[in-house]
C-alpha cells in the first residue's frame, strides 16, 4: 500500500511539472529563448502519451491528468505562435545560420 501511494505522489509531481513547463513555455519566449517551447510541447506530448496508457484510479490523480490535455494546448499555441511569428522555424524544418541570410 505504501509503494501506491509513492507512485500516485510520483505521477501527482509529474503532472504538476507538466503544468509548470506550460508556464514555462510562456516566459521562455517574454524572455528571448523561442527555441525552449518546441523542447517543452515535446517532452510534455510524450508525458501524455505515457499517461494515457494508464488506468488511473485515484480522483485526484484523475483530474489531475484531465488538466495536461489543458497544459499541451496552451504550451502548443506558444509553439503556434512563435513560428507563425517567424521566431522558429516549423517543425521539421531546419533554421538557416546568420551567414547564410547575409
């Protein structure tokens, strides 16, 4: 019973690190680093894939899980928006060098 519970604290931490990174997406950009939302929006797409195999029990566990499908679209706008903005480029597609742009 005490090794469920550290696993149900463990996959509480992970989906409360996925609601962090979302907000770190956001800052990421307000602070110059347009590349660090694509790294996030792909760790936390792999996170809900993982999560998405489970047969979550606990209720809170549960709703907790039901608010990542909120943090993968909000980090995915960022994502939307820093390419549509030219920022980075889509994905995919490599980023051309300075030099080769002079």
């Amino acid at each position: 019973c005490d090794k469920v519970g550290n696993l149900d604290d463990f996959l509480m931490g992970l989906l409360q690190l996925a609601n962090e990174l979302s907000r770190l997406a956001v800052n990421s950009v307000t602070a110059g680093d347009s590349s660090r939302p694509t790294k996030i929006a792909n760790f936390v797409a792999e996170l809900d894939a993982g999560f998405r195999l489970l047969n979550l029990k606990n209720d809170a566990l549960r709703k907790r899980f039901d608010g990542l499908k909120y943090d993968v679209k909000k980090i995915e706008e960022v994502v939307y928006d820093v390419t549509i903005r030219g920022l980075q480029p889509p994905p995919g597609q490599k980023q051309e060098s300075k030099a080769e742009e002079q």
